[in-house]
C-alpha cells in the first residue's frame, strides 16, 4: 500500500498537491495524485496524508499554506519527507523552493519529486542546480502570470471595471468546492 499511516520507517512521506485555481474541467488534481506516489515508490517510501493547498498561489510562502504549513512548522505530527509531482508544487520561485528543500535536507528529511531519480541531495552540486533550475522556470511562469494580471488589471481600471481580487499571493476560501468564492487572503504583497 502506498499509502498508510507514520510507521517510523524513515520514508513516511507527506503529498504535497498545489492548484492556483480550482475549475470543474481541471485535471491538474488527478494528475498529482498519480505522479506523487509514483515517485514515492520509486524510492520506496508510503505517503501518511496529504497537504492539499487547493485555490493557493504558488506565490504563496510555503511555510504559510493553509495545509502544508502546520506540517513545515512541525505542528502536526512526525514525517520523513515530502513528496510532490513537481518542484513547482513546493512553490513558484527560487527563494522558496529551495528553502523548502533545504529545510527538509537541515532535518534529515527527504525531499521528493516525480521525473527525479531518488530524493533531491541539495548538498550535491548536480541536484542543487537541476532543483535551481526547475525552481528558476516555475518563477520564470509565475513572473510571466503576473505581468499579464498587471496588464489586465490596468487596462479593467482604465475602463471603470477593476477586477477586485488578487491576482497573486492568495488562497480562495469557499464554502462549498467549486462554488463560489466566499472571500480571499492575501499572503504576500506584490512586487513594486
């Protein structure tokens, strides 16, 4: 079984799932949840939970997600590790990214991702460049996601229609999945 409770075998991992926006026609969600325990078994281990941050910017310091925060400031109980579909998953730019990974590495923590053989060594010079460079192109789409709502944004002010609503540094807050947005929180202010 790939998936069960903490056993203390030293690859009890926790899923980590990310989604910006939550759409019935999405697949990202399923998607996910395949490659994730793909790469756990690649090395292995047995994910324990998942931190499903659904409708949260990958702009969003990891530490502060709704789900995978409690577990990255060690308030919800044991684990060996992450694992997660993408590197762009843990977040959307360098900083964080390798701050996640390094906080796992600091810890003796595993840190894995599908499409990589075994769990990420930052202390060897190989895997930290890849992780850099995964990380560098998820910032390089995030920087490009928000000039286009910068853009957009000026243009809807300028035609006495402002969209109301963050387009970065966020997470959605519904009452029901996939209805309408009860209200948003904005966790981080936007780049001058």
């Amino acid at each position: 079984m790939i998936e069960r409770p903490y056993d203390g075998c030293g690859k009890c991992l926790l899923g980590v799932r990310r989604l910006s926006r939550m759409k019935l026609a999405t697949s990202s969600p399923e998607r996910q949840r395949e490659d994730a325990p793909t790469a756990v078994a690649s090395v292995g281990g047995h994910i324990i939970g998942w931190a499903d941050d659904w409708e949260v910017s990958g702009a969003t310091d990891p530490v502060t997600r709704p789900k995978l925060g409690p577990w990255l400031r060690d308030e919800r109980g044991p684990y060996d590790g992450l694992v997660a579909a993408a590197v762009d998953r843990l977040g959307r730019n360098v900083v964080d990214c390798l701050n996640t990974g390094y906080k796992m590495s600091d810890e003796g923590k595993l840190l894995v991702t599908y499409g990589h053989d075994g769990p990420w060594e930052l202390n060897d010079a190989t895997d930290e460049n890849r992780s850099t460079m995964e990380a560098s192109g998820a910032q390089m789409e995030l920087r490009a996601i928000q000039r286009r709502n910068r853009s957009t944004t000026v243009k809807m002010c300028a035609a006495g229609r402002p969209k109301g609503k963050p387009s970065y540094g966020f997470h959605y807050v519904r009452v029901v999945l996939g209805g309408k947005i009860d209200h948003s929180n904005r966790t981080r202010m936007p780049p001058p």
